[in-house]
C-alpha cells in the first residue's frame, strides 16, 4: 500500500473511532466532566441567545476593532472591576496576551530573560512563542512539578527581568503553592529587580486554596492574564490586566501582534455571561471536587487497582489529575465502552505524561463543574468500580 493511501485509511480510522467517542458521550445519562468539544454548532448558539440577554444590552451597537465604549470596552472594565486593578485589555487569545505582558516588561526593564517553569504554558503550549516572536530567553528556577520557592528564586544564577508564575500550574496537576508561599516567592521576585507576571488563565478559581480574593491574588503581581473560555465557559479570549499605563502599552503590541479584531461581540458575550454565571459558582465546584477526588481514590482502591494516583490528593482548585498503569489507548476504550453500555461518563480522554513518561502509564484530567455537582461520593465510587472492569475487559 502507498503512504499516501495508508494516511489516508488511518486518517478515516480515526475519523470513525472519533465519531464513535463523540455519539457515545453524547448519548450518556450521566457525565462527571462534560466536555464543550460535545456541543454543536446549534447548540452553543441557543446558548448564546439564551444567555445574552441579561449578559448585556443587545440594542448597543456592535464593537469596532475593541471600542471601548461597547461590549468589549464593558467587558474589559468588569475584568479590571473583578480583578482589582486599574485596567484590562481583551485578547483574542491567552499565548497572545502573555506575549505582549513579557514584551512590555522586557522593554521596560531594560532585560529580556523571563524567569519560569519548564512546565507552563509558555514552554509547552505555546511554540516557543517567547523566543521565536518576542525574542525573549527563558530560565528556570526549578525543574520541580511546583511553582518555585523564594529561595530557588533569590538562587538564580543570573539576573531576569521577569518572573512568571503559573496559577495553578496545570502540567503539574494543577498545584499551587500556600499563600505564604506565594508571597515570599513574590518578594524575592521584587529583591531581584524583577516584575511580576501572574499567568492566571484559571486564576478564577484559586481563591479557596489561598483564602484570598481575586483583588487580592492579583495584587501581587505587576501584569495578571486571565482566560475566559477556562473555566467561565466562554467561547474565546482573555485579558490582560495591570495598571493604566501598562495595558496603554499592551493594547499598542496587541495591534502590532494582529490582536486587533474587527468584531468580538460573540466571545465577549459568552465572556460576561461566565462572569455573571460560572464565577460565583467556582467555590462550590472547588469543594466538589474534593468530594470527587477523594471518592475516586477509594473506589480504584475497592476496586483492587495495585497502583493509581489521584493528584493533588486534595485538589488545590476544581481541577486535577487521575493516573493509571495502562496505555491511553487501553483506557480512552474502556471510558467509551463504559459511556455506550452504562450511559455513565466518568473520564474525558488520556494521555501519555508530558513532557515525558514511562511506558504504560497514562494520566486524565478531572474538571468539576456544573456536570458534576450532583454526584454523590457514593456513584462516584461505584462508576469507578465499574469503569476498572471495563479496562480488565479491554485489558484481557
């Protein structure tokens, strides 16, 4: 067979078998993690229009390339409102968004070496986007699946001009440091004639863990970037949040960087309606997912799994990770079967542990959100149950 028609019937294969996974997560009664990648075109739009109405006047005029006397201008004063800070700027996208955070303070500090993680956003998601468009460099305090401490901090070899800070940090399952923590590690920053900048594309959520305010989260840092899509439910987009001068500056990148949309009227919709909705509702969701995570850990131990982690063993947000010794592959077949026969949903996909893992092991992630909250310990107990049998079945 020629290479060419080999990809092409893998290519149907896996069109088929995504197919299949999508009918039967669809076709499920129960869903611990509804995944947005279900909906339809039709049915997101009937949200939309269900929800716009008390999301904004929608006999306001259409925005223009982010005017800011319209919903975009709206949108980004409830963020600053929110967050506590003076101004915010709307991005179409978050890796957009830091970009032009870290350009503005490389310029301003006169240093264009960023402190950070190996496992953030900006190392693994993003490209290389720091380096190869901002032509900044990057360095890293520590290597460890944690945020930094101050004194790997203070510790640095060589001077930065800004450190960044992943909240949570997700590739580490989600983790974040106490606030003592937080603090000191912002102090070292500040002893070090750096900035600091908050990758808080979930920030939304931390305030449990640290028993803070989002003000008062956000008025560590010298920048803080916040999604909308993660978890307020949003269609698209973030912001960029600081002082008044410094998103002046950024919403000038933010044109050069071809930030500057025509309209964004749809995405700044669904965005307020997450801040009216989902927001007041992440606490909650927090508190289940400890519910939640605690009952999976003691159902795959009922259950006679030898080895499993539920990581962080108490969430420090709504979100965390599950892993199991079987391939991916192994375990995305068990939670369909489990979804086709049962009508229960328990997990979204697996994946090999990045940036690199051993062989046979595979980690999912868990968001607990509005799908979940009427889950019992209890039926999380017994879907889990049943869902190792279906890997013993896969398995066999």
């Amino acid at each position: 067979m020629a290479a060419g028609d080999a990809a092409s019937v893998a290519g149907d294969a896996a069109s088929v078998e995504r197919a299949r996974r999508r009918a039967a997560f669809r076709g499920a009664a129960r869903v611990l993690a509804r995944d947005t990648f279900l909906e339809t075109i039709r049915e997101r739009l009937d949200r939309l229009v269900a929800d716009a109405p008390a999301a904004h006047d929608l006999d306001d005029r259409l925005d223009f390339y982010g005017n800011d006397d319209g919903i975009v201008g709206e949108l980004e004063r409830r963020t600053a409102d929110t967050l506590g800070t003076e101004a915010a700027a709307f991005f179409p996208t978050g890796t957009m968004a830091q970009q032009v955070a870290l350009r503005c303070w490389a310029g301003r500090t006169g240093n264009a070496t960023v402190a950070g993680h190996p496992l953030s956003h900006l190392e693994v998601h993003e490209r290389d986007a720091y380096a190869v468009v901002s032509g900044l460099r990057m360095v890293h305090p520590t290597n460890a699946p944690r945020l930094p401490t101050a004194a790997e901090v203070y510790d640095l070899a060589e001077p930065f001009g800004a450190l960044a800070l992943e909240l949570p940090l997700r590739n580490a399952g989600f983790v974040l440091p106490s606030w003592d923590e937080l603090t000191a590690v912002v102090a070292a920053a500040r002893d070090r004639d750096a900035v600091v900048h908050f990758d808080g594309a979930r920030l939304w959520e931390c305030g449990p863990h640290f028993g803070r305010t989002l003000p008062e989260i956000a008025a560590l840092a010298d920048s803080v970037y916040v999604s909308f899509y993660k978890s307020l439910d949003a269609i698209s987009g973030a912001a960029l949040a600081g002082s008044e001068d410094f998103i002046e500056e950024a919403r000038t990148w933010r044109h050069r960087y071809g930030g500057q949309l025509f309209q964004q009227w749809p995405a700044a919709l669904t965005a307020l309606s997450g801040l009216d909705r989902e927001l007041p509702r992440l606490p909650e969701y927090v508190a289940q997912a400890k519910v939640v995570a605690r009952a999976l850990g003691e159902g795959l131990a009922e259950a006679g799994v030898p080895w499993f982690r539920v990581h962080p063993e108490v969430p420090h947000t709504h979100q965390f990770q599950v892993w199991l010794p079987h391939p991916p592959e192994l375990l995305d077949e068990a939670a369909v079967r489990q979804a086709e026969e049962t009508k229960t949903a328990l997990f979204q996909r697996w994946f090999e542990p990045a940036p690199a893992g051993p062989p046979g092991v595979a980690l999912t992630e868990v968001t607990v959100a509005a799908s979940a909250m009427d889950w019992t310990a209890d039926e999380v107990r017994s879907a889990v149950r049943e869902f190792v049998t279906f890997v013993d079945r896969v398995g066999g």
